[in-house]
C-alpha cells in the first residue's frame, strides 16, 4: 500500500473510533439524565433499587415490561395504556402517566430503567418513542 491509501486508512479508522466515541458518551448521558428523571418521578413508588414495594408497587428488576417491547413500555409510561401482557388489578396503586416527558427525556428514562437494577435490556432513542406515541396498542 501506497503512503497515500496508507493515510486514507488511518483517518477513515480514527473517523470510525471517533464516532463510537460519541455514541459510547451520549447513550451514558442518555442514562445520567435518565436516573434523574427516575430519582425525582419514579423511585417513591418503585424505589431507589428498583425493587418497588410488594403488594403496592412492581419490582422493575427483571420485569418483563421493562424489559419487553420498549414501544409498549413508553405508551404504558407516557400514555397509561397497559402493555397486552400485564394482568390489570395485580396491584392496587395506578401507575400516573408521565406525559409531561419529551421523548428525549423519556428515552433517557427507559433506557436507565432497562438497563439498571440488574436490566440489561438495549437503549431506547428519542425517534422509538415519539413513533410508539404516534401509534396505540389498541388501533
């Protein structure tokens, strides 16, 4: 190879570490400002841990809406609609609806809560939710 093609190779490898970089440090501000959000809205009810109170308030460790479709997950969040496979009247407090949420700060949210409290579900982005919003469950 050519010192010419050499260089090219280079830059086009630094361009590529570059942009993971970036994804890398925005999905963790993503998450940052999403524990945030779950720390002043969310841990009342389901606790710092994540665990929730039994009887009152559902566990998020392992949760299978939560770990489940995030479409489903925003429209329960933002919108109230339960997910088709949550069983209604396990609990008997009401889950509010978040619908003051963007979607930028709502995609920060689930993604914290799908990949905390031993979650390691994927990341949720802005576009996810706003097209899960636009759309219902019951259309």
């Amino acid at each position: 190879m050519d010192g010419c093609g050499l260089r090219l190779g280079y830059r086009a490898l630094l361009l590529c570490v570059v942009a993971l970089g970036l994804a890398a440090c925005s999905q963790q501000q993503a998450v940052g400002g999403g524990e945030r959000i779950y720390s002043g809205s969310c841990a009342a009810c389901h606790q710092a841990n994540g665990e929730g109170i039994p009887g009152l308030y559902p566990s998020l460790k392992g949760s299978a809406v939560a770990l489940g479709d995030p479409g489903a997950l925003a429209r329960w969040v933002i919108k109230g609609e339960r997910p088709a496979g949550m069983p209604a009247g396990r609990y008997s407090a009401k889950m509010p609806q978040f619908g003051w949420l963007h979607d930028e700060d709502a995609a920060a949210l689930l993604s914290f809560v799908r990949s905390s409290f031993g979650n390691a579900a994927p990341a949720v982005d802005a576009p996810s939710v706003a097209l899960a919003l636009a759309s219902s469950a019951h259309e």
